[in-house]
C-alpha cells in the first residue's frame, strides 16, 4: 500500500512544482516587478537574498500592526466627526433657541415701542387740533368776557359788563 501511494504524491508534488514555477515565472515577468528589479533597490536585493527574505518577513510581520493602527486613525477621525457632528448640532440648536428668545423679546418690545408712539402722535394730536382750531362762538364769548375791563356796578360791585 505504501508503493502505491508514493507515485500519486510524486506526480502530485510534480504537479504543485509546475504550478508554483508558473506563479514565479508570472510574477517575474510582470511589468511592474520589472520595473523595480531594474531599480536600484531591486538590484540589491537580488544581489542579497537575505536582506530581501527579511525586508520580505518584517512587511509581511508589520502588515497586521500597521493595520490595526490604520484602523485605529480611521475609527478615531470618525468618532471625532460624529462627535463634533453632535456638538455642532448642539451649539446650533441651542443658538436656535436663544435666537428664538430674542426675537420674541424684540417682537413684544417692538409693539410696545409702536404702541406708545401711536399713542402719543393720537393724544398729541388731540391737543394740537383742539389748541390751532377755530374756537366755538360760545367759546370766544367765554375768553372776550374775560378780556373786557372790569366797571363799577351801581351797587359797588365790580363786574365785568
């Protein structure tokens, strides 16, 4: 039984080698990993294979940290949005209110204020008509009597005629 499985794993790892040596004959001729090889640090990391393993596992190693701190900025930046949001719409609503207030305030003052302007231009006027108008006949009788010189009445009396 052992025979037997030992030329289906050797076609199997054959077959795998094939796969992996196409993976690495595609990556090696993409355009882009062409493009750094020919770079000065392409070059010298094909020239040190052991700097390159390293560079290799210290990305691969700090992918996971440097994730989880990028995740950390991305969560931070959005509880600093939602909470400056929040305290936007607070101050907002709060001015609202305090806007509110003030007009109702400069509503009630501003009636007050026209009120006691209509007021005064009725009562003033009132006086200035009944001052520059054309006085009664019954009225200019009551100021000329007033006017007129006094004279003695037979009886001593001074009276005005």
């Amino acid at each position: 039984m052992a025979k037997e499985d030992t030329p289906s794993t050797s076609k199997d790892l054959q077959e795998l080698q094939r796969k992996l040596c196409l993976l690495i004959e595609s990556v090696q001729n993409n355009s882009k990993v062409v493009a750094f090889m020919k770079s000065p640090v392409g070059q010298y990391l094909d020239r040190h294979p052991f700097a390159a393993l390293t560079l290799l596992v210290f990305v691969v190693m700090s992918a996971v940290p440097v994730g989880f701190f990028l995740l950390l900025v991305v969560l931070t930046s959005l509880a600093a949005f939602v909470g400056v949001m929040l305290l936007e719409g607070l101050v907002l609503s709060v001015g609202g209110v305090a806007l509110l207030c003030v007009l109702c305030v400069l509503g009630f003052v501003s009636l007050s204020v026209s009120g006691t302007i209509i007021v005064s231009y009725v009562v003033m006027s009132s006086l200035i008509n009944s001052w520059l108008s054309p006085r009664s006949p019954r009225a200019d009788h009551f100021l000329s009597s007033r006017n007129r010189p006094l004279t003695q009445n037979p009886s001593g009396d001074a009276s005005r005629p």
